[in-house]
C-alpha cells in the first residue's frame, strides 16, 4: 500500500509547475491615490501574466493597522509575495511592471 501512495505523490509532483499559486498581500491606505493605483496596477499585471493562478488579499492598513505591523509594512502601498517560495516585497503603486514581475518571480518574454 506504500508504494502506491507514493507513486501517485510522484505523479502529481511532476505536474504543479502550470498550476503554480501565487499568493500576495497588498497593503494599501484606503483610497489613497496611490493604493488605488496599486491596485489597479497589479490587478492589469495579474490578468496579463497569472490568469487565474494567484490568491491576493488588500489588507487596508486604516482598518487593521496591528495586522500591518506585525507583518511588518510600514509603508503603503506594499505588495509581499507569500507563496511560492522566495517570498518578496515590493513598495510603490506597483507601475515599475518589469520590478513587480521579478518581485513575483515572472519572466517576461523577450521581444
């Protein structure tokens, strides 16, 4: 029975790079021009380059700013890329695309 349960775990390793989840955490101030441009900034970014496979959660500092601290932002807007590993952090309304890409660990093509 061992055995069988290991081959389906090899299996299934070979094909999670597609499916790769990317999960972030945006923190923004409210409707801070720059928050709101951050947001709108990476979500062009996600569409373009992550379709579906990306978990983000806003976190508005305003609102939970113990949270934001003990995560350690103390600067918005922020992005931190959780998961896959390395994580990342990146400040700013996220409008270098080419730094956000690399902060996610997202090659653009070259052309």
């Amino acid at each position: 029975m061992h055995k069988l349960g290991r081959k389906k775990i090899d299996r299934s390793a070979s094909g999670p790079v597609a499916t790769t989840v990317v999960v972030m955490r945006l923190y923004i101030a409210n409707n801070a021009p720059n928050s709101i441009r951050a947001i709108a900034n990476l979500e062009a970014i996600c569409k373009q380059h992550l379709k579906d496979n990306f978990k983000l959660e806003i976190i508005d500092v305003l609102e939970y700013p113990l949270r934001a601290l003990a995560d350690g932002i103390l600067v918005t807007p922020s992005l931190a890329k959780v998961s896959p590993l390395p994580s990342a952090k990146i400040v700013g309304n996220l409008s270098d695309r080419s730094s956000v890409l690399h902060a996610l660990g997202i090659l653009e093509p070259v052309v």
